[in-house]
C-alpha cells in the first residue's frame, strides 16, 4: 500500500509537470502561428486564385480525443501548413512534426500516437491526408 501512494504521487507530479510543459510549448505555437499568419494568408489568396492547394483544416496531435476533454491533446496547425506550401504542394519530411514552426509536442508523456490530418482543396476537390507524427507528407 506505501508503494502504491508513493508511486501515485510521483505520477499525479509526473502528469502535472507534463501538463505545465504542454501549456508552454502550446503558446509557443500559437505565438509562432501569429507570425506566420500573413504569410500564410498570402500564400492561400495565391493558390486560391490559380486553383492551387488551399489548406481547410489541418490538426495535429493525439486526434481521438474531443475538442475541451481532458485528455484532448491536438493543436490545429492549418496556419503552419498554408504557410508552408510552395508551388502547390506541401511537403513535410519525415520526422517529428513537434518540432516545426507553430506546431508542438502535445504528448510529452509518449502515451499517445501522434498524427497530421490535412483537408485541403486542390483543383476543385476536397481531399484528405492523414500521416503518422515521423511520415513523410506530400500534398498532393
């Protein structure tokens, strides 16, 4: 029973310092997101007016858990993503997408499998790309 609470002690400080490191690396993002937003907004005025990819939503993180739950650990990256598009195409290498301008870790714990889901539009079409956190993404 003591190795019991001591061990749910030291999880609950695990979980806790986790959870503040999540909440730094979340506004990180969001400032990183802020700067990026007008060229991102360029970027989707010029591929929306030669028909070129235009990203709807792009989401990235642990995605089985709802918007306001408390285990929701996704952050949206669409901002990122228009910005990083270049002649129509949105090409992430492989490796941990945490670590890209305005998107973050959102498992430092590793409990979770993270992924990138993109909708995006491309000549007309409504597509989606879904990759996990270390694949290569290649739209279209």
């Amino acid at each position: 029973p003591v190795r019991r609470y001591w061990r749910s002690l030291a999880q609950a400080e695990e979980a806790r310092t986790a959870g503040e490191a999540l909440q730094t690396a979340h506004s990180k993002a969001m400032a990183l997101q802020m700067l990026l937003k007008p060229r991102a907004d360029a970027k989707r005025l010029a591929e929306e007016a030669c028909d070129g990819l235009v990203i709807l939503k792009a989401q990235f993180g642990c995605l089985g858990a709802a918007a306001g739950s408390a285990t929701a650990t996704w952050i949206d990256v669409t901002t990122p993503c228009q910005a990083f598009v270049e002649d129509s195409t949105l090409l992430l290498h492989a490796g941990p997408k945490g670590r890209l301008d305005g998107f973050c870790d959102t498992d430092p714990l590793g409990e979770g499998e993270q992924r990138l889901r993109v909708e995006y539009r491309w000549r007309g079409q409504r597509l989606q790309a879904e990759v996990a956190d270390e694949d290569v993404l290649r739209i279209p």
